[in-house]
C-alpha cells in the first residue's frame, strides 16, 4: 500500500512514506531523499556498539586459557618500565626421586634428592670379631628398630634418625681373661646415637640427568649401651660401648636417566670421642679419619617395583699413635668395603625396602663395631611421602 504524503502546502508532488521522506529545498517540484538517521545520531551510536563489541570480545578471552582463542593477549596492570619480577625458585618433582637407591647405616648414602618422607624400619646386624672394643672379645649381634624423617624445603633436605638397640653379645675374653658363665652371654635394650643431618643440591642441567651438591652429617653419641661384668676379686664392673661423635661432609652427585637413577657420594668422616674407664683402667679413645666413598644405582622399570646396589668403601686417612696398655694396631689401615643389594615396592605415597648389606673385607668388622652397625646387616623399611 502507498500513502501520499504532500511535500510542502498547496503542492501535488508526493512520495512514498518508506525509508526516506521528500526533500523540497533542493528544486522546487522536484522529488529527493535523506536518510531518517541523521549525522549526529550515527556519531553517537556507532562507538556504543564498538565498545560493546570489544567488551564481549574481553569477556571471551578472561573466561578461557590463554592459546585457547586466537587474538587474546595477555594483559598486565604492571606499569611500563618496571622490570619483572625474578623467576621463582625451581621446584623438583618429588615422585621421580622416590626411585633412588635405599640409603641403609653404614653409614648411610646422602640422596640428591628426596622428598619430605617418615619412615620406619627394622634391622638385623651380625659381627663375628669385636676386638675392635678395649679389653672385650668375642661376637655380637643387633636387633635395631629406627625412625626417620626428612623435610624438603627448596633446594635443602633436612635429615633425622633416632634408633633404639637390642643387643646380645657372647664374649670369649674380659680383661685377657676368660669371662664368667653368668657374664658370657649377655642383652642389653638401649637407646641409640641421634643422627640429624642437612644436603644440599641443585640441578646442573635442566632436566634430572646431573644433580650435584654439598652435605653435611652429625652423629651425637647419645648411646646407653652397657654390660656389667664380674671380675676375679668379687667386684662389678661396667662396660660402656665408646662414645663417638661422627662427622660427615660429604660431595653429593647423581642424577635420573629415564627408568635409571645413578648416585655417587665422596667425603670424609671424623671419628672422635671422649675418653672413658673400665674398671681401673683408662681407657683412650683415638680420633679416626676416614676417605667414605659411595656409588649406588637403581633401576625400576615399572612404577610400583624396582631393584638396586651400592658399593661403598671406607678407607683410613691417618695413623694412631701406640697407646699405653692398649691395642691400637687394628686401628690402623682399615680398608673396609661392603656392597647391599635391596628390592624397593610402592603403592601409592608409600614405599617398602628390603636391603642386604654384606661386608666383603676384614676391617668391616673394625668398622662395623664403630659404627654400630656390624659387618653384615638385613633391614626392612616402610616409608610415607609427602609431596
């Protein structure tokens, strides 16, 4: 339908109402148009709708990651100029050092990496010669029960262990003399020495393949290991096992190689200790330095089983001095060796460890009466991660 609509007063010419209207001004009886939007309203109207259009397009970008649409930038409120933050420390996947070898007393290997972990275990040790004991001989064994921990804060692990001893011993001379029946065998429920330590490591390519660092260990001599013995004019006298404090720096190198995870550790150990009595006679404790040398693989070709060696070797630095009243040869050119083999199982955050250690020289047993940990050991440990 057309509607007639005059263009001006007393005028025949019309138009059509549409989209446009009649214009009288150009020519007069003649017919134009114009636009109903005037110029105005379009300068108004069109950068609402720009506007709006890039907010949606803002919305759009906030509410998705940052390459899931083409076009959205990342934004920044930091002013022009001000320089970026530093990058954050590296922080070390934890899962992948579960893998590594079971450090087990020894003394015990230093990890490049471990994750925040409580453990428990329980082991056996055996020493067939303990003339490495003053004016003691015979053989020993050790029923050991430990709980450790260690706590990973960046780049540093902190380390604790606190055993409790059930020793037996069976002594075939006191004094270089033949014990009592009622003194030859013998048990003793103890505390153990209190071992805190701290490692430090960091990555020295970007992946795990080289990990390196420093280490530092100390053994305070908390033991209260004691057996009482009889002797020939009627008196009772204790026999307190020798107070050593262990000190332990240490190199610390190792690395993971897809299933394969590799450590090595060199340093030195610091035997020194007090000096004490038995009966009416002094004893002189001697000061023992050590060259400790470890080097220990695993391999786990699945997630929830694995297997692993370590050798370590323990080798003496200086000489003892004679002392008076003493033996002290067989405190001089030690050369221990000793090599465990162990199974490692996991499931979940949790880990179980069965470890072999067997001393493969005869200064183990000097060694493993220091240390306290014998010249063959077995141990069975549970661990729970924390990551």
């Amino acid at each position: 339908m057309t509607v007639a609509a005059f263009a001006s007063a007393g005028k025949r010419d019309f138009c059509r109402v549409e989209t446009t209207t009649c214009d009288v001004e150009p020519l007069r009886g003649t017919r134009a148009s114009r636009p109903l939007l005037s110029g105005k309203l379009v300068m108004f109207v069109v950068p609402l709708l720009v506007a709006r259009a890039a907010a949606a397009a803002n919305a759009a970008c906030e509410g998705a990651d940052d390459d899931s649409i083409d076009g959205c930038e990342a934004t920044s409120d930091t002013p022009e100029g001000t320089p970026p933050p530093p990058p954050p420390l590296p922080t070390f996947p934890s899962r992948s050092a579960r893998y590594y070898p079971p450090p087990v007393d020894g003394p015990a290997l230093r990890l490049p990496e471990t994750p925040t972990r409580l453990y428990v275990d329980g082991s056996y040790a055996i020493v067939d010669d303990l003339t490495a004991l003053p004016y003691i001989a015979g053989r020993a064994g050790n029923f050991r029960a430990a709980l450790g921990a260690s706590w990973r804060w960046r780049r540093f692990t902190f380390e604790g262990q606190l055993p409790v001893n059930f020793t037996w011993i069976d002594v075939s001379s006191v004094l270089n003399m033949p014990p009592q029946m009622q003194d030859q065998k013998q048990t003793a429920l103890s505390l153990g020495d209190l071992t805190l330590g701290a490692i430090w490591t960091g990555r020295l390519t970007d992946g795990e393949g080289l990990i390196a660092g420093f280490a530092l260990r100390g053994r305070l001599a908390t033991h209260t290991t004691r057996f009482d013995f009889h002797l020939a004019d009627g008196t009772l006298a204790a026999f307190v096992v020798p107070y050593y404090f262990h000190i332990e720096p240490t190199v610390v190198v190792g690395g993971a190689l897809g299933p394969l995870r590799y450590v090595m550790n060199q340093g030195a150990i610091a035997l020194v200790g007090p000096d004490g009595n038995f009966d009416e006679q002094h004893i002189t404790v001697p000061s023992i330095y050590f060259w400790d040398a470890h080097y220990a693989i695993s391999l786990a070709p699945w997630s929830f089983l694995g297997a692993s060696v370590e050798l370590a070797t323990m080798i003496q630095l200086n000489r003892v001095a004679p002392i008076e009243g003493q033996d002290v040869t067989k405190f001089n050119d030690i050369r221990a060796v000793w090599i465990a083999p162990a199974l490692q199982a996991h499931a979940g955050a949790y880990r179980f460890d069965a470890i072999a250690r067997f001393g493969l020289s005869r200064s183990q047993a000097v060694t493993g009466v220091l240390e306290y940990v014998g010249t063959h050991s077995f141990t069975l440990r549970a661990t729970r991660y924390f990551d």
